[in-house]
C-alpha cells in the first residue's frame, strides 16, 4: 500500500462570498478566533501524519506562506519582552511541516486547482482538503479517511447528509452502503438540482485521490459553472476505480460564507479558555427575540 504523503490546499480563488474582507486578505488568512482558517487545515494535515503540504496559490496570496515561515524580527522581539508563550507559538509555527507553492494563474475550478499540484506529486496518492471546510473532530477528518484509505486500499471521500434543499450547492454522491457510514460511490453529480440528486448524501472538501485523477483532469471540459470540476474528473474514473464515501465524524462549518464563518467563530469562541466566559455572558444577555422580528 501506498502511504499518502502529500495533501494539497486549493487556496487560489478569490472569496467572493467574504468581499470586502477578502479583497486584500486572502480570505484563508481569515482568523476563526485568533487562528487563521489555513492553520486549522494544515494541523489537521500534520495531526494525520502527512509530511507536506502544495499550496495552489495565486497572485497576492504569498501571505498564507508568510503564516507559516520564520519571522525573524518577531522572534528577537518576543524573547526580548520574555513572550515565551508567543515566542514557543511563533516557533512552533514555523517548524509545523513542509510547505511547497504553486500557482494557479486564474481560477478556473477545483479540477483545475488539484491539477496544477500534479508535478508536485506525480505517481503517489495524496489527499486534498478544501479550506472552506473547517471540520472539528476528535480525529482529524483527513486521518479518518487515511484510515479508511489504509484498510480499503481505495480512493476516499468525506461525505454528509444535508438537508434536502441545501444538495444544489455541493457535489452529490450515489451510495451504495457498505457498512456503517462507509458507502460505495456508485455515482456523483456536481451541483444537481433538487429532483436530480442521487441521495442527501453531499461531498465535503476531503479526499483521498489516486494519482490517475491527473491524467484525466488533464482533459476534462469545464462543467457546471464554467469550472473544471474535480467531481466531473473523479466520475470518469469510477468505473475503473472503487472510490469510497466517508461520513466523518465531526462538526464542519462552511468557514467560507458569512454566517457559516461566523459560526465558527461563536463554537470555537465558547471552548476557547481565554474568552469563553466573556463571550458566553455576553451572548446570554442577546435577546434574540429582537432580531427575529
Ligand atoms: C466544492 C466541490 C463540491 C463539494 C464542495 C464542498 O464546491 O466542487 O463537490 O461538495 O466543494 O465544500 P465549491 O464549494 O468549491 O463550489
């Protein structure tokens, strides 16, 4: 079997769903507390075992690599002041994993995305993981499908029940069961309408991929909104290749539109030990009823 060392980190397009705020900011730099989004995906991808992390950037997004790169001035700065907590959280940082760059010259889709990291990989399985879902588990939600990968020996992908008229925004799985929250993909469809979708059953932004996937994003025509799509490159290889549907467990958060991101920022806030009592007060004094008016 072979072991996923890579996992790439789609991180190229503009977050439009998050303007103004991204207009600058790559919308990945956007802190969930006090810890950019990327950071919780890279955690992940380290917590799981994996050695290093493709960006697939674009033009302005050299900050996300900054995040994770030595800052020596800040350092120097922080001992001086004897801010050992900063100063061990600065340097752990920095030595968190191996991070490579490519760039992604327009977006032009998640199939596109994942293709520009193919020199980078080449004959070796890899795992992509989507910033946009932020996903607290108890085990990371990228480790629970190597485990499945590392059992199955097949392709995997995480998948969640959503509620019926949510299925048009994601890309949709037909299952077929195998055992308990672990599915056969016999189909999937990007983005169908209500009465097309095979099952509630959505694709959630972490995959375990054979590196065949790349010759044949190579020469898949752009699909639903004018995008390659990873989903469309995936189908075309189900008939060779049993790809698994994971359901994860763990809460996701679509970190990647407004109020998804702010749920994520009152989750977290209410387990994070420095401001939870704070932000609990505050929210018991909301009366919600005012804004439901
Ligand atoms: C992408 C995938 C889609 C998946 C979704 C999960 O869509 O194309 O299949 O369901 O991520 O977040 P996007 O949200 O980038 O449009």
């Amino acid at each position: 079997m072979r072991k996923v060392r890579k996992a790439v980190i789609p991180a190229g397009g503009f977050g439009t769903r998050m303007l103004p705020a991204t207009k600058v900011v790559p919308k990945e730099l956007l802190p969930v507390v006090d810890k950019p989004l990327i950071q919780f995906i890279v955690e992940e991808i380290v917590a799981s075992g994996i050695e290093e992390v493709i960006l697939v950037t674009s033009r302005g997004k050299g900050s996300i690599e900054d995040h994770f790169d030595h800052f020596a001035e800040l350092e120097l700065f922080l001992e001086k002041k004897k801010r050992d907590d900063c100063l061990d959280m600065m340097k752990t940082l920095s030595g968190m994993v191996r991070i490579v760059s490519v760039r992604q010259p327009y977006p032009m889709g998640l199939g596109h995305a994942v293709l520009c990291a193919r020199s980078l990989i080449n004959d070796e399985p890899f795992a992509v993981l989507l910033p946009d879902d932020l996903i607290i588990a108890p085990r990371p939600c990228i480790g629970q499908l190597l485990d499945v990968f590392n059992e199955y020996g097949d392709p995997v992908i995480a998948v969640l029940a959503v509620p019926g008229d949510q299925v048009p925004h994601y890309g949709i799985i037909s299952p077929e069961p195998i055992r308990e929250n672990l599915h056969k993909i016999k189909d999937m469809v990007e983005k169908p309408a209500i009465a097309d979708a095979p099952s509630d059953l959505a694709i959630i932004g972490r995959y375990v991929l054979p590196p065949e996937i790349f010759a044949v994003l190579g020469d898949t025509e752009a699909g639903i909104g004018g995008e390659i799509q990873l989903t469309d490159a995936i189908r075309r290889l189900l008939g060779a290749t049993q790809f698994l549907g994971l359901q994860y467990e763990g809460i996701r958060f679509d970190a990647g539109n407004k109020a998804g991101f702010l749920k994520a920022n009152l989750y977290l806030g209410l387990r994070h030990p420095e401001i939870r009592e704070e932000l609990g007060a505050f929210m018991r004094t909301l009366d919600l009823s005012e804004f439901m008016k």
